[in-house]
C-alpha cells in the first residue's frame, strides 16, 4: 500500500492535471502552468548551485565540493515543460550520496521547437562533456519521463556516432515509445494520477508534428538496444506508461544489454524525482544510487 504521502501527492497531481482540454494549445498551457508552480525545492545542504552553459544549452549544476562522477538528467515534461529548480532535491540528493556533480539542461521545448531538438541538445552537453575531459566510465545519463526518453535516445544515438558511452543509465518512467500502440495507454488512463492517453496523444503531437512516431529517435523502443551500458528502468503499475519501461526491458535484454527494473504498485508516475514529498522516492534514490554505483 502507498504511503499517506504518496497518496496525497497522487491526489493533488489528479486535481491539477487530469482534465479535458477545448484544445492541444490549452492542454499544452496547462501543463506549462503547473510544471512552473514553485513547489518547495530546497537543497541539501553542503551542495552549491549555479548556472552553466555547456555547448550553448544552459544547465543548472548541483554538486559537491569535490565531485567524483557527472551526473547528466534530462528533466520530465512532456517534451513541452519543465522547471530546473524543482528536481533540485532529487539532484542534491544523487549528487550527496554518490560524490557528483549533476548537471539538468534546459533543452529546447516543443511546440516552439520540435522535435529533433530537444534530442540534439541532449547529445550536444553528452558529448561536450566528454570532450571537456569527464571520463565516460564516471559519467551517468538519467532522465524522467520525456527526459527518460531523451536518455535512451541519447545512448542510442552516442552508440552509432562512435562516442564513449557512459558508466550506465537510468530511465525513470521513461516514455519510449510515442505511437500509442502499447495497451497501459489506454489500460490505466484512469489509474494514472498525472498522465492520460489524450493528454499524450496531445503532448506527441506538439513534439512531432507529423513526423513518424515510431523513428527510433523519437520513441527508442523502436531503435536498437545492442551495446548500450547497464540501464536500470523504474515505473510504477498504474502508469500509462508502464508498458513503456516493461517494453523496453524485454528488447534490451533480448538484445544484450543488462537491465534491473524498479517496479511499484499504487505510485505516481515517476514517482522517485518526488523524493522531497514522499518516503518511497526517498527509499528508491538510495537503490538507485546503488545501482549507478556498482552498475556491472
């Protein structure tokens, strides 16, 4: 059973975000609207905070005095939102356990700039930082939902432009596949706290326009999964997306890869970002730190 403060969260996700839209322009406002809310952010202390710009993106970098690994998380959002200052108890809290740096760009959003943008920012800061001499075994590519895309679009893509890949990744809830083919779509639309097939469908649309959903660069399940360091996925049951992360660990595996899943029943969709509200995400940042810190 959830805790009384996954419950809660669930309740007031459901409140702000699960309604009908006149339009895909509303929806996309919305969205914006909620993603903004200053909800309360604090850091951990013994981090620093400032502002970066690492090849042209800016990034908002979250670190200890002396960091031992980089940490690259490509933020949620559905493509169309997200605010930095938010993940920065999730950040504080990856970067205190494991010595690092992390470091959150501020990628292009659709429907202004749609797609490949965003994936080309995200490969853009990967492969800067190794340029700029961040050792690939100590660097981590996560990302929640939309951003748990961009992270297995970004090992894919690092993959077939020959650049080191990293220690490993984590994609948390991550929407892999855009098309709308996968049943927990339609299957937990009500369940879903955050998310609902239309809402998705509306998202997908203000990203792709009309371009093909199924091109790998868009939803990764479709792109090949050969080679990729050890990847560890997280979704809980009543997510729309959780076809998405199971989809994902059956073709990796299928294809080599090694993947460990993180599973829930009764959470909010990537529920482990929310680790400043609710003691599952708390318990599952330690497990994922393990994961990062002995990937093999």
């Amino acid at each position: 059973m959830a805790s009384a403060s996954a419950t809660a969260a669930k309740a007031t996700f459901r409140a702000l975000l699960k309604r009908d839209f006149a339009s895909d322009e509303a929806a996309v406002s919305h969205f914006r609207r909620v993603l903004a809310f200053p909800f309360p952010a604090p850091v951990p202390r013994g981090l620093s905070v400032n502002q970066v710009s690492i090849a042209g993106v800016p990034c908002e970098r979250v670190a200890v005095r002396r960091p031992e690994m980089t940490i690259l998380h490509l933020h949620g959002g559905a493509f169309i939102g997200g605010r930095l200052r938010t993940y920065r108890p999730f950040a504080g809290g990856l970067a205190k356990r494991l010595k690092a740096e992390v470091l959150l760009p501020d990628y292009r959003l659709a429907p202004e700039h749609p797609f490949p943008a965003a994936p080309e920012d995200c490969l853009a800061v990967y492969r800067s930082l190794l340029e700029s001499g961040v050792e690939a075994n100590k660097l981590v590519v996560t990302g929640d939902s939309a951003g748990g895309n961009l992270t297995l679009v970004t090992l894919q893509t690092a993959r077939d432009h020959g650049i080191a890949l990293p220690r490993c990744g984590v994609a948390i809830s991550p929407g892999a596949d855009v098309s709308g083919r996968l049943p927990s779509w339609r299957e937990n639309d009500r369940r879903d706290a955050m998310l609902s097939y239309d809402t998705i469908q509306i998202m997908a649309r203000a990203y792709l326009g009309e371009h093909p959903r199924d091109d790998p660069r868009a939803s990764p399940l479709y792109g090949d999964f050969t080679g990729l360091p050890p990847l560890l996925l997280t979704v809980s049951d009543q997510e729309c997306l959780r076809d998405d992360a199971y989809a994902v660990a059956a073709k990796a595996r299928a294809q080599g890869a090694r993947v460990e899943m993180l599973t829930r029943p009764d959470l909010p969709h990537a529920w482990p970002v929310l680790n400043a509200l609710i003691p599952e995400a708390r318990e599952d940042l330690r497990r994922m730190a393990d994961f990062i810190d002995n990937p093999a």
